[in-house]
C-alpha cells in the first residue's frame, strides 16, 4: 500500500484468527458493518458450480437494508450441498446477531478449500469475537482485508475521496488475489463501501458497468472459481439525498478507478508472478472484440513465459490474437513492446531485441500494445508472467 | 516406437541435414514423393495469421495431381510478407524439379522460427541431396519425420494395414509436435499417406472429419500456430477404383484411427510434460458442448498442476468445466479420475486421497472421466501436466 486508507463515515470492520488458518499469526474471520441500513449491490461468479455463500448472496441483493459482510477464509463452503447452503444462512445470522442486526441484513464470503464443510462452532466464536473488536480505523481496515487473504502476499486495500453535490465522500475498497492453490479453491472477492447516497439501482449498474471494465479484464491463470464475489454497499452517511445527474457520474468514475485499482493489485500480486502485464487492444470494431483479443494475449501460457523470460516475442503474441475468433487483416497489426514498435503493418521490423529485452528484463510492469486496423474501439487486460513458481505452488505442495 | 512402419505402395522419402539447424546430428530437410499423381487434400490452421506455406498448399489442394510434399524445419516462413510467399513457391519448384514434378504437384510445409526468411540456398541444396537419397525402407520413413522435428524429442510415425474391396492397402502418417518453444513458433505438423484410391472430394471430407476426432481434440498448451497442417496423399497403387461405399466408410475408420494415434503422440510428447491425459466427457447433449468442455478441462493451468503433482483435485476439474460456457445442472455431475469415483451426484465422495494421489503419479497416463446428465453425446481431449520444465524450456532460453 502507497498510503493509509480511511472506512468512509459509518462503516468499522475487524478481523480475527478462528484457528482455521494453520499459522496463529494469520487472520481468518472479518466483519465490516455499517451503522445504518446500506444500500448493497453485488455481481457474482458465472461459474455454474457456484458455491453457498454466492447462491446466498444473490438472493438478498440488490437491497437496500444490508448492515454486516461477513468473511472467512481457509474453508470456501463451495460443492457442499444442502448442508453448505444452511450453513451460509447460519453464518450470516450468527455475524448479524453479533452486530445487532438480522440474517437478511448479512451477506457473506467464503474463500479456500472446496468441498469443506464451514466449521461452525469456530465460525460462531470468530463472528463475537469479532463484533468485539469493531473499530473504524485504517488498522482495522488492514485487518478486514487480511481476514480474506489466501495465497495473497499483501493486503489490498484501494480508496478514492470525492466531492458530490458539495459533499465529501470516500469509496474504499478491499480485495483478494484471483489465483487458484494447493487444495484451496482461492478466489476473487472484493468488497467496496461508501457513504455516498445512491439508489440501489443506480448502484446495481454502476457496481456491474464498473466489474466489467476492472474485474473482468484481469486474470493470473484464466480459472473462473466458484466463489467470485464483489460487493458494494452505500450507506449514505455523507448525507444528501441518492444522487443522480452528474453527481452519479462523478460517483461512478471513482468507483470505477477504484476497481481498476483493486484488480490490478490482484495480478501484480499473482502467485510466484515476476511482471505484472498490460495488454491493451486498439484499432477494433468493438470493445467486446478488443476484450476478447487481449484476454485471449493474456491467457496464453507462450505469451507468458515470454515475459518472463524476457524475451520480446511478437510471434507469440501476434498468433495469439490470430486464434481469439475475432475477424481482422493481420497485414494493418502493428505491436509495440514497452513503447518499441516491433511488427507493423503485419511485418517485424528490425528493432534492438537487446533493449526490448533489458526493458522487459529490468521492470515489473510490461505494456504489450496491439494496434489492429478495424476500428476505434479498445480494451485493456492484465496478466501476469507465467513461472516455474507459479507451477511449483499449485502442483507441488504434496512434496 | 512399438513396431517398424511402412510406406504405402508407390511412396518414397528422404530426409536430410541442410545446416538450418544448429546440430549437425539432426535432419531439417525432408520430402515425400509418390511415383504416380495422387489425390491431395489439406486440413489447414484456422489462424488469421497464418504462414506463406499454408496459403501455398491452400491454393493447389484439395488436388488429383500432387507428387511431393518438401518440408523443412529451423524457419517456419511465417510473417515474411510477399517475399514468404515467393519463398514458399520457389522451394516447391526446386524441390519438385528435383523429384521430376512440377512447382503445382509440390505441396510445401515449414517449421521453426518465424518472422525470419528461408534460407533458400540450403533449400535448394537440400531438396536435390535428399531426392538423390529416396528409399522406401521403414530407415526412409524415419528419416523424413526426423527432418520435421523441432522440439520433440522422438520421431512420430503410425500406421494401419486394413483390406478394401479384397485389396490390401496401407495408411502411413508421420507428424511433428504442437507446443512451441524459444524463439521457435513450432507447429502441428502431419502428413498421411495411402496407396487406397479415393476421389479428391472423399478424402477432403475424410480428412476434415478425421482431424476433428483428433488433432483437434489435442492441446499443449492451447496456443494455436501459424503454421499447422495435415496433408492427406492417396496414390491409388494398390489398385482398384476410387473406394465407396463399405470400403470408403472402412477407409475412412482406418484414416482416423492413424489421426488419433499420431494427434495423441503429440502431447504424450508435451514440451517437459511428465504425464499424458485424456480428458473424457459424457452425457452431453451435443458433442460439440463436450468437445468445448473438455478443451476447457485440458486448457486450465490448474487442472494441469494439479496432475504434475499427483492431486487428486477434483474442484478444479468440476469448475473448470463450470465455467467452460456450456450449460448444465451441476448437480447431476460425476467425475472419475483413473476409474476411481470421487465426485457424484455434484458432490464430492468420501474416497482414498492416496490412492488416487498413487494412481496419478505412479503412471504416465491420467484419465479423467466427466459425466453430465444433460444428454448421450461425448468427446475425449488430450493434453499434457503443465511443468516447471515447460516454464523452463519456454521462458529461459536466453539465460
């Protein structure tokens, strides 16, 4: 984190260790509660094989009378029949009672290992001791978010403050990392409160208009898991009235840079990743086309592990966009590699591979610019690098 | 290799080292030749950016009069522009002139580095020392799926004997791998001979419905190449008219069993890959939406780290499916892994973790068997574990 963030007004949250976790030093349960009934909106997993928690989720929002998240990790409570559904009901009515509120005015998330009941009396004792602890603190806004982590290296916690309509308001955010581990199940989940007023509605389209352009454009290893969640609750405690006109423009913008600054923690944080990779598209019909040609750049293993071995290899990404189903001449592609052009008008040209190589070599962050020649829309995806750690995390943990 | 192959009737090769390739052990240089015009058809990559040899070999087939097939392997003529395309003409001039056929009896393969320009000299040379060399010997045969190997590290050759119409005949084919490596865009390379006559229409659809049961159903590491090809020759020496009928449907059995015995040798030949596996998909309603899934199962890097580390996670074989764009109840789903039930009914099952966990990594070959209960149709997919090896053989070559 570059710097401290705030919980907007009438949010507080806590985080403790249930003893799910193995490592004692590691948190495990997390509340956040709004003081007042909150606008709360989320988007969900299109994964078919959904877990318990989203099924539960789903069915309360949008709402506008959500008070409690609740959050644990080291037990996904997906592929847990009817049993996992109770138990998802349970755990939201035992956090909401911790926090004076009720089951319907609880949603919950789950992360971890799959096919694993929720250890309940464990989930009970975590959700009071939690409720114990609420503070509004940055400390605490650390401790939410490191409740949720599974294979994330760091806490990610992203925050913007606004002025809507002469008022002063904050949307903070937190999230956990995309890849999948061992045994667990990880999974996306992110959670973003302000306490800007605004309609459930507006907020429903403007949580979903905002996933689609953050969330959605980011992968570490193209999984969709069952348990991706993001939530947004509002609980207008900035005061005013729902806005509307420009304000709600202003409101979304935020949100939206938000997200973006959300998801892309999640890739740089990718398991064993050494780049974090900007792929961004221009020059297409569409921006479902140019979406599909850069998840399409990002998704493949070859293009990665270019990246990570330095190599400037606009073969690789070139033929990738080639195969992503999206009609274009490939004589008018043009590619550049951070900034070099290195293919135009469907040639290579002669560039310093040395250089292009130093410069993927010596940076974190890699941009691969495709300019196509079919149109104006674009789009932009992150990835990561593909490295034999990223193999050894997820194959070798029995041995 | 288990046994020793054969050329068809009336076919003969060669393969040769030309100095494209930095070891003078290896062969680079190959050609096939069939001493009477024979039918020719192709199955061609579906890359928008596809290399000069495809468009050449796109324009003449499907063909009555094809005599030779020249490959070279080192430089893929890949994104070399009008000059490519020149290239591609000119190596099937000079090697069809060395064979005594023509520039439009010649059809052309290549493989190894794009973006980089054939070394027409060495092709020149390379087609007259291996037309000199021309045998019909098992030696020859081996000889000529040498010359097209880049990263594999085993030649690949299968064959069939079968009896048409009271005729014995013989379907050979040799092929190269698919996963692609350094600076190397290798390909998915094949060529099927036979000395059945068959009309250019049959063996074009023959061929087309064959490569779908096969090489389609194969993935490395699901990075589709500029350069994949599978050329079927039939030259009609054992007589007879053009098959129909009973023989044609034998025919056309014997054509894709060679399809499937050379497509799976590929990834059981996967760049460092440690384990063959076969995903199979049952009780789909249309093959297709078994053939997307189990592409989805193959392609997941978590399914194939899972493998390489003998975990017996079903989760992410179930939700790689889940998200595979095929829908389905997910609690009707079932899941075997080498024959051991562990997931029924969307469930997991009480099973010996270490069994399975034995089962997987005691053997080469891991079969995943996924049931839907949407409906009668089903469709098996290959691929490889995913290795720090491959990362290795991918990403470090420059260091």
């Amino acid at each position: 984190m570059d710097h401290e963030h705030h919980f907007p007004q009438g949010f507080q949250g806590a985080g403790v260790y249930t003893g799910v976790k193995r490592n004692p030093n590691k948190l495990d349960f997390s509340l956040l509660v709004s003081d007042r009934p909150a606008v709360g909106v989320g988007v969900y997993t299109q994964n078919l094989v959904c877990a318990a928690p989203v099924k539960y989720d789903r069915s309360l929002t949008p709402s506008n009378d959500i008070r409690v998240v609740a959050m644990n990790s080291g037990v996904a409570n997906a592929c847990t029949g009817d049993r996992g559904d109770r138990d998802a009901a349970e755990m939201a009515a035992v956090a909401g009672e911790a926090c004076g509120a009720s089951a319907k005015q609880t949603l919950v998330l789950s992360t971890g290992v799959i096919g694993a009941h929720l250890p309940m009396e464990k989930i009970k004792q975590g959700a009071i001791a939690t409720a114990a602890k609420l503070a509004n603190t940055p400390a605490a806004l650390e401790d939410v978010a490191r409740g949720i982590m599974t294979t994330d290296t760091v806490p990610k916690i992203r925050s913007r403050e606004i002025v809507l309509d002469g008022r002063a308001v904050r949307v903070t955010g937190i999230a956990k990392g995309a890849a999948m581990i061992g045994p667990n199940m990880a999974t996306m989940l992110s959670v973003i409160m302000t306490d800007a007023a605004i309609s459930a509605a507006d907020a429903q389209t403007a949580l979903a208009d905002a996933v689609v352009e953050s969330f959605n454009c980011i992968s570490v290893d193209g999984h969709m898991s069952t348990n991706d969640t993001v939530l947004l609750l509002a609980n207008g405690a900035a005061g005013g009235e729902p806005v509307t006109g420009k304000a709600l423009s202003a409101f979304r913008a935020t949100l939206l840079e938000v997200c973006e600054d959300l998801a892309q923690s999640i890739p740089a944080d990718g398991e064993g990743a050494t780049h974090l990779i900007t792929v961004e598209v221009h020059g297409c019909r569409t921006r479902q086309e140019a979406l599909k040609i850069g998840r399409t750049i990002a998704d493949s293993p070859l293009v990665k592990t270019a990246i990570h071995g330095a190599d400037p290899n606009w073969g690789r990404i070139v033929s990738a966009a080639g195969y992503a189903g999206v009609p274009f001449n490939p004589e008018h592609v043009d590619l550049l590699i951070n900034g070099l052009l290195v293919y135009e008008q469907g040639t290579p040209v002669a560039f310093d591979e040395e250089q292009v190589s130093l410069s993927i070599r010596d940076n974190r962050d890699t941009l691969l610019v495709l300019i196509l020649g079919e149109g104006t829309e674009s789009a932009r995806f992150w990835t990561t690098d593909l490295t034999a750690d990223y193999v050894r995390l997820n194959a070798d943990y029995r041995t």
